[in-house]
C-alpha cells in the first residue's frame, strides 16, 4: 500500500505540467517567427542601403573640328617695274606722243630712255603693242605691266629686226612700246579704261535683184 501512493503522485505531476510545456511551447516559436521577419526587414534593408546609386550617364556632344580659312589666291601677276629698260616708238599720227607716254611710265617708276619713231611695216598702228626681249628675264614681267598699265594691249616676242627707226634698240633696252593711234595722247588711266578700236572693216553686201519678164499685151482690135 505504502509503494503505489508515490507513483500516482508522480504521475499526477506529469500530467499536470504538460500544458504548460506546450504553452512556451508555443511562445517560442511565435517569438521565433517574429524574430525571423524583424532579421530578414532588416536584411531587406540593409540590402537597399547598400546598393549603388546609378548614375545618369552624361552624354557630351561632339565638337566640330575648327575649319581653317580658304587661302585666297591672287588673280592678277604682280607689277614689275624694274629690271628691263623701256622704249617708246611713235606709230601714230600724232607728233610727239612717244615723248608723253615715255614720261608718264618714267613717272611710275619704270625705267626708260627716249622715245623714236616705227618703222614698216609697223609705222602706222590703229591698236598698240608692247613687244619684249625674251633674252632678259625680266622682260616679260615689265611688259606685262606696261601692257595692264595701257588697257591689257598684246604683248608678244620682239622680232628681228625691231620695227623702230635705224632697225636697232638702244643698247640693254628689252621692252619696245609701239604707240598706236588707239592711245596716242591719253594718259594711263584713260587707256586703262578707254575701249581698244581697231581698223574698221567695211563688208559690202551685194543685192541681187531678179528681173521680172512681164509679156507685152496685143491691143485689141474693134470690130467695125
């Protein structure tokens, strides 16, 4: 009798605590739940803070190459005055034009001596020329500016021998000016403007006119 009452003790003991075991039973993992959201919010937030900014990409606008300017290219030779001396020969009907234009180009820095009269075939010249001494180099250049200087007249190689009077130039003179009566008696700046005229060239026309034949009528004759 006395061996059996601590048996039912215990037993009641047991029972009695397996409610309460099963109640923090059930705090803990409510309190475990609730701890595993609050860690992964905090990861979650963690995970947000930590991430990089992204940056909006700037995009810079291709600048153009600076165009240099267009190098301007001069359209006319340059003036020469030096370097070929100048002679005037009259082929005009005017007297003493040589002695004028000689001293106009004296005065713009060409250098010259005395002005003499054409010779045949270039005695008499409607349009003026400038002829040049290819054996002087510089005379080309020379005559190209007397030839601007007149108006643009024709330069061309001095033949052989020069249309001047004696059929000789001065020694060292290479550029020979024949004076026509298109300039004679201008100054440079009118012949630069003047209009070159040339020998006027008659054409006659011919008009033919057919005859016409026109019959001859017999009278007529009343009878009587």
């Amino acid at each position: 009798m006395s061996s059996e009452q601590p048996r039912k003790g215990r037993d009641t003991a047991g029972s009695g605590g397996a409610p309460l075991g099963s109640t923090a039973a059930i705090i803990i993992a409510v309190l475990a739940v609730i701890g595993g959201f609050l860690i992964l919010r905090e990861i979650r937030s963690s995970s947000s803070d930590s991430a990089p900014a992204t940056t909006a990409a700037t995009t810079v606008p291709e600048t153009a190459p600076p165009t240099a300017a267009p190098t301007e290219v001069p359209t006319t030779a340059p003036q020469v005055f030096t370097g070929a001396t100048v002679i005037v020969a009259n082929a005009s009907k005017v007297n003493g034009a040589a002695g004028v234009l000689t001293t106009s180009l004296k005065k713009k820095g060409f250098t010259t001596v005395s002005g003499t009269n054409a010779a045949a075939p270039e005695d008499k010249l409607d349009v003026s020329k400038v002829y040049y001494d290819p054996t002087n180099p510089n005379a080309l250049a020379v005559a190209n500016t007397v030839a601007g200087l007149m108006g643009n007249i024709a330069v061309a190689v001095l033949p052989t021998p020069p249309p001047v009077k004696d059929g000789k130039l001065p020694v060292g003179v290479a550029v020979l000016v024949m004076l026509g009566a298109d300039k004679a008696n201008l100054t440079l700046d009118q012949m630069g403007t003047a209009t070159t005229v040339g020998a006027a060239t008659t054409v006659a026309t011919a008009t033919t006119v057919a005859a016409v034949t026109i019959p001859a009528v017999a009278p007529s004759t009343s009878a009587g």
